[in-house]
C-alpha cells in the first residue's frame, strides 16, 4: 500500500510525516530529526508487525511534538494489549487470556472487550470465516512459518521443512469453538471455557488499533491526516490544502509491486479506511506452493482464491475483518457480503485478474 501526496513549498503549514517508534526507550522529546521546508521526518521500527506512519498539517512544531506523544502512547499501548506471544507489566493482553483458558476470567481493559465483542458479532454475521477463536489452528501454522522461513539468508532446505499434518489440525480444530469465548462486558472480563482455547486477533487487532489511534488524535486537535499501518489505511479529515481536499491513495498490485491496481489511485474523502489482505506477507513456500497466514477455518489451510482482497469502509476495523474474511470467500460469496454491507471491494485473483464492485470504480482516478 502505498501514499502518494505532492506537498508544495507554497504550504504556510507543517506537514508532519511520522513513522512510530513503538518502546519509548530512546526517544529524547522530539518527533522530528530533519526538517526539509515543508516537513518534518522521523525514522521508526516494528509494531504490528509493520510501520505506522502518519501525514499530517499541523499548525506548528509544538502541536506536533503534543501529537507525537499521543500517538505513540496509543499505539504502544494497543500493541501491547492485542499481543498474543509476550507479556506486559501492569496490564492484562491476549496472552493472559490465552494463559487463563479453562482456569478463569481475566479483567482485561474496555478496548480489548469492545474489539472482541465485535469480532464476535461480525463473525456469526459473515459465515465465520475471519474467526478469533483460531488460536489453536493458527498456532500451528505459525510454528510452520518459524521453522520454514530462511534464518540469517539461510534458505531452510525443503527436506527439512515441516507442515502440521491432518491430524494435528483436525485436533487443533476441536477446540476452536467461538461461542466459548466468554465476555462480561459489566465486570470487563474475558474466559475461555476450555484448556486448549487460544484467540488469535490478527485478522482485526491492526484495524481496530488504527481506528482508535485516528479517533483520539482527532479528539486531541488533529484536524486531518491520514495514517498508514502497512496494509491499512485511515484517513480522517482532508488534506488541508486549497488545490486538494481528498486524499489519493495507490493499492499495490501484488503481482506486479511496481504498479497500482488498475494504474490507478483511490479518491478518500475525509473518513475513510482502506484496508488490503494477501497471501504475500508471513509466508513460506514448500514444493512450489505458498503457505501464508490467512487460514481458512473450514479447510484448515491457508485461503486460495485470491492474492488480495482489499476492503473500503469508513471503520477500519471493520475494513480489516471484512478483507480477511472476503480473502476466505469465493468471489460469489464476497460479493453477496460486499453488497450487503456496502463494502467497496477490490479482488485479485492469484492468475492477475482484477475484478472491482461499483464502489471501488466509482473511487478511481488515473
């Protein structure tokens, strides 16, 4: 996913460009290391598996430097709260609940039931197939990535790589039971009802991240922006120039890097998300297949009927769900479910084909 923005000298304002650091070891008070007549930059490292990164007018430095900190509270904070592999001191994660299956409730912050409860919902909405409950299936296919996947340059040799057998995925699969993830949204709480239980919240944790993170920079001051969070992007407010009030966004072609789908961009106005699923990131390939980390939850595999599926929507974790589940839909399923939900959708088949609803069309420019 890729921003495309021409920022002219002529501009009175700052355009702030951020890419979030996400521990706040190291950071010495300034959200910008190079100024360049017209913006401000940063350098950053991982969150979310991915870089977040914001473009934003601001009416000075300090205002920035006040929105700086904010949003990289929140995101951290976010990051740390959907986590399923670590830990944190003084707050209660995705691991603890993981770690609590069968045992107890655990009291866990209002996001985390706010976002799993929509998970929930969505779900038994759109046939199940972006299911958090996964965690047992997902883990195992996880464990297959880490083994598989070239260490140091090193490519692991094919008579070495592992796949979790049938066996093993139907047994993970027993425990995967939505309707025993237990909220009590009065008392905060989340239970898994049995041992084995483990959530997995890939398929809308970024998303819903984005959307707050978006929510508490506007609540702050942030007239207009637009953030990206490797395949997701949020925009809120237009670009506060008078040549330009509707931000421009080019989707990569996932067969071909180098170009937009349909060489064209996208036309955001002002409270948008756009959100891309594919089978290019998280992967490893065994015997001339690719195995990446959208599973199917009826087939126990990684999903095969497109390279991506990109989702427009106003919420982004909405756009997040919708992309990964539309990714584990046929094409005839998806766009039942798009016109249903009003979604504008974009599918690329894993041959190159592009197909695109009306919404989408209707978004394009060249």
């Amino acid at each position: 996913m890729l921003l495309k923005e021409t920022l002219r000298r002529t501009m009175r304002r700052f355009v702030a460009i951020l890419c979030i650091l996400p521990i706040l070891a190291g950071c010495k008070g300034t959200s910008y290391k190079e100024y360049r007549g017209t913006f401000f930059t940063v350098e950053g490292v991982e969150v979310f598996n991915t870089v977040f990164t914001v473009i934003a007018w601001e009416s000075s430095p300090k205002d920035w430097e006040t929105h700086y900190e904010l949003l990289q509270k929140k995101v951290l904070y976010y990051h740390q709260l959907f986590d399923i592999y670590h830990t944190y001191e003084g707050i209660n994660n995705v691991k603890t609940i993981n770690d609590e299956a069968g045992k107890k409730p655990v009291k866990v912050d209002a996001p985390l039931i706010d976002l799993i409860v929509k998970a929930k919902q969505w779900a038994k909405e759109s046939d199940g197939r972006a299911n958090i409950a996964l965690g047992p299936v997902t883990e195992l296919w996880h464990e297959a990535r880490e083994h598989n996947q070239a260490k140091d340059g090193e490519s692991v040799p094919e008579d070495q790589m592992k796949l979790p057998t049938k066996e093993e995925l139907k047994a993970a699969a027993s425990h995967v039971k939505l309707d025993a993830v237990q909220v009590d949204e009065a008392a905060s709480t989340v239970f898994l009802k049995e041992p084995s239980m483990r959530l997995d919240l890939g398929a809308i944790a970024k998303g819903y991240a984005t959307e707050e993170v978006a929510k508490a920079l506007a609540a702050a001051g942030m007239k207009n922006g637009l953030m990206s969070a490797g395949g997701n992007i949020k925009s809120f407010g237009a670009p506060n120039l008078s040549q330009k009030k509707i931000w421009s966004v080019g989707v990569t072609d996932p067969k071909n890097p180098s170009k937009y789908l349909a060489d064209q961009v996208l036309l955001i106005p002002g409270k948008e998300s756009v959100v891309s699923s594919g089978d290019y990131e998280r992967y490893f390939t065994y015997k001339g297949k690719r195995y990446h980390h959208l599973i199917d939850p009826n087939t126990l595999q990684p999903g095969d009927h497109f390279a991506q599926v990109t989702v427009v929507t106003e919420d982004s974790a909405k756009a997040d769900f919708y992309s990964t589940t539309l990714f584990l839909m046929t094409y005839e399923q998806g766009v039942q479910l798009a016109q249903r939900l009003n979604l504008g959708v974009a599918w690329v088949f894993p041959d190159g084909t592009l197909r695109m609803n009306d919404k989408v069309k209707s978004m394009l420019k060249p």
